[in-house]
C-alpha cells in the first residue's frame, strides 16, 4: 500500500473511533433548516454518513484508477512484447541475410581460388612442357656430342 492510502485509513479509523466515542451525542436530534422547511434530525449522523458516502466514493474512484493504470500497463506491456518480436524478428533476418551474404562471398572466394589454381597448374604444364622440351634438347645435343666423340674411337679402331 502506498503513503497516501494508509494517511486515509489512519484518518478514518481516527474518525470511527471518534463517532463511536460519541454516538450519543451524534444520535441526538437537533432542528435542522433546509432552506424552505425545517426538520428535527440527528446532524452527527447526518455528517457521519455524508462522510462515509465521500469514502466510498473515493475508494470506488482510486479502485478504478488503480484498474484503468493495470489496464493501461497491461497494453503497453503486450506492446513492448510485439515491439521485442519484431526487433527480434528484424536481428534474425539480418542475421540469415548476413548468413547468406557470407555463404556467397565464400562460394565466390573458392571458386576465384579454383580459377587461381587451375591457372597456375597450366602455367606449370606449360612451363613443364616448355622447360621439358628445352631438357630433352639439351640431352639430345649431349647424345649427338657424345656420339660424335665415340665415333671417331670407332673409326680408329677400325683403321
């Protein structure tokens, strides 16, 4: 219970007991003008109970106060729910399309690293061939060199 609330149920306790301590006096008719006639009526009790109908009226309006701010926190709180799913409904789409945006980009990266290396295996092939054609040369000169110096062995063996 708030400060306020219980400030207003000290009062009227304070304000019962003080009724009961004096109900006699309260009782006691008294002659009462009501403007155009006059009447013999208990005011004490009259006040006693235009204070209680002020009660009741104010406890029936901080009731539905209190039920209207409820009411109010409740929306805003499925508000703030709705708003939370759709924040996380928008991370996880950024998430999935980031997701994919890296999954391309990797496809992209390995097929460049493909392309790379199958240049790079023709380059070798043809260096290979090019370097190989060069060392087949090189030993065919040696063969016609070597051939050429046992020749002459031959011819004169023969002489």
């Amino acid at each position: 219970m708030s400060g306020r609330t219980l400030f207003a149920l000290l009062v009227l306790l304070l304000l019962a007991l003080f009724a009961w301590l004096n109900w006699g006096e309260i009782t006691r008719p008294t002659p009462l003008s009501l403007g155009l006639t006059r009447v013999e009526a208990p005011l004490g009790l009259l006040l006693v109970i235009a204070l209680g109908v002020v009660s009741l009226l104010y406890l029936i309006f901080t009731i539905g106060l209190e039920t209207a701010a409820l009411l109010e926190v409740k929306r805003y709180a499925r508000e703030l729910l709705h708003y939370k799913k759709l924040a996380e409904d928008a991370e996880q789409s950024r998430y999935t399309e980031l997701r994919r945006y890296l999954e391309a980009e990797l496809a992209r990266l390995a097929e460049a690293e493909r392309e790379e290396i199958r240049a790079l295996e023709a380059r070798v092939e043809e260096l290979l061939e090019k370097h190989g054609n060069t060392l087949a040369a090189y030993i065919g000169e040696l063969e016609d060199q070597i051939l050429r110096l046992m020749k002459p062995e031959k011819d004169e063996g023969a002489g």
